[in-house]
C-alpha cells in the first residue's frame, strides 16, 4: 500500500495506473462505516484510493478542528487490512493557497439545514471534494448516505461541473442498538450514548409511521417525544432533491435529524 503525501505524488501515482479507480474521501479516524465504503469500493474497481484529510475549509470558527479525531497509523492499518492500493494523506498546506479559487455551494440548497446552523461549511466541503477529484480522476466516488445533504451537493457540483464521475450511495451503518457510526460518537459520555440512541429510535418510529400516515406534523409529535437531546436543531422532510415537503412520498422522503447530546452535534437521517 502506497502512502502519498502530497496532490505531486497522488498525480504521479494515478498516472502510473492502468483501471479504474475507486474513491473514498474522508477525514481519518476510520469505522465500520467507512470500511463499508472502502470495501464496496474494492468490490467494484481495480484499484481503490482513500484519502484522509481533515479539511480546515469545512470547519466554522469554534467547531471542533483541533480536537477531531485523528488515528492515522491505525487508519493505515484498517487500509492496509482492507487491500486498499493507496492512502492520501495530504496537508492543509499543499492543497491550500492563501489567495485561491473558490467554489460556493448553490445559494439556496447550500444554506438550508446543515448549511443553515453550519453556513460556509458545504463551501469548504465541495472546494476539497472537488480538488480530490481532480487530483485522484476515479470512475466512481463512494459517499455514506448518513451525510444526505453533502450527498446530494456533490452530486450537483459533479453535474454541474460535468466531472465524469459516477457518485456511488452507500446505506448508513449503525451500532447493534442503532447508532449511527460517527467518528464524533467517541466524544460521547456513556449516559450521553444511552440518549443519543433516542435519534436512531424517533427516525425508525417516522419510518414505522410513515406507512400509516402521511401527515407530517403527526410523525414529527411522536418523534419529539421520543428524541432526549440536549438541543434539537432541527427536524427536517424533504424529497430526496432537498425540496421541503409538507406530506411523505414513499420512495421520494428524507428525513433528517441534527441535535446536541453533552457538547457533541450528531447528524441522522433515514431514507423513506
């Protein structure tokens, strides 16, 4: 397996490939949920590249930059594991410039939700996604459902940007009593865990609903009652092109939840 520490030897190293080349971007502090992608990456390529890289351009002013999670010789480790051909590891400094091109995410599904309580956050998110395509060229890029919202911008951003890139949706992981796999769940407490679970419990009883009513608002009460967090952020239905809906569709629903459990923000979704 092949460490590549800077965009230079990432180019050279894809150069050198004869196949196709599957992707999975992430910022480290690996799980089952990225080893799912890794492994259906695997799956469906010759070669398979993963990029660790916790993205400074993402994080707003006071969020948790300095203290996310990094593990990278155990991530190495999982990759090696994994059989995957490559690891990028590059640095803020050589993807960055202090005067760059920017991309901004579309004004209004890019400030709706996470884009909202986090606003500049899917900037920085489509700027480093966009720089990783150019340098790693794969055929497919694989993204957790769990992230819906950034999903669906760089579906946009691959689209609008006619990237020749196929965005592969993998299903969300979860714990054995439902939680979602998050690299943010170590900051957890054991008490704040045991009511965390509440998130995963209110999007499986909507679900259940779901197909007894499509009343929002009657989903929504029972999901309240259900949810023990610190700060809710937000419930959220939408259809699965981020529009607002004020009904489920079956087959075309999302529904998403962002709250605080102690001082750790946990995004969840399920797809209806």
């Amino acid at each position: 397996m092949k460490i590549l520490n800077s965009p230079k030897e990432a180019i050279e190293f894809r150069k050198a490939l004869n196949g196709s080349i599957g992707f999975v971007p992430t910022m480290g502090a690996l799980h089952e949920g990225h080893l799912s992608l890794i492994e259906k990456a695997i799956s469906e390529n010759d070669f398979v590249v993963v990029s660790i890289f916790v993205n400074p351009t993402q994080f707003l002013p006071g969020e948790d930059l300095d203290k996310y999670p990094r593990r990278l010789e155990a991530d190495f480790e999982i990759c090696k594991r994994a059989g995957v051909d490559a690891v990028f590891t590059p640095t803020a400094e050589n993807m960055y410039t202090k005067d760059e091109v920017l991309i901004k995410a579309p004004k209004i599904k890019g400030y709706i939700l996470e884009g909202f309580n986090r606003p500049g956050h899917f900037d920085g998110v489509l700027q480093v996604v966009n720089k990783l395509f150019n340098i790693i060229k794969p055929a497919k890029a694989y993204f957790g459902k769990k992230d819906a919202q950034q999903l669906y911008l760089i579906k946009q951003m691959v689209k609008n940007f006619f990237f020749d890139i196929e965005i592969v949706e993998c299903e969300t992981k979860r714990e054995k009593d439902g939680l979602a796999l998050s690299s943010r769940n170590v900051y957890l407490s054991d008490e704040e865990r045991k009511r965390a679970l509440s998130i995963s419990k209110a999007l499986k009883r909507a679900a259940k609903l779901s197909s007894k009513t499509k009343n929002i608002e009657e989903i929504k009460k029972e999901m309240l009652d259900i949810l023990d967090v610190d700060e809710l952020q937000y419930i959220a239905f939408v259809d699965r092109d981020f529009n607002y809906i004020n009904k489920i569709k079956p087959g075309d629903t999302i529904i998403l939840i962002a709250a605080k459990v102690g001082n750790t923000r946990l995004i969840d979704n399920i797809w209806i």
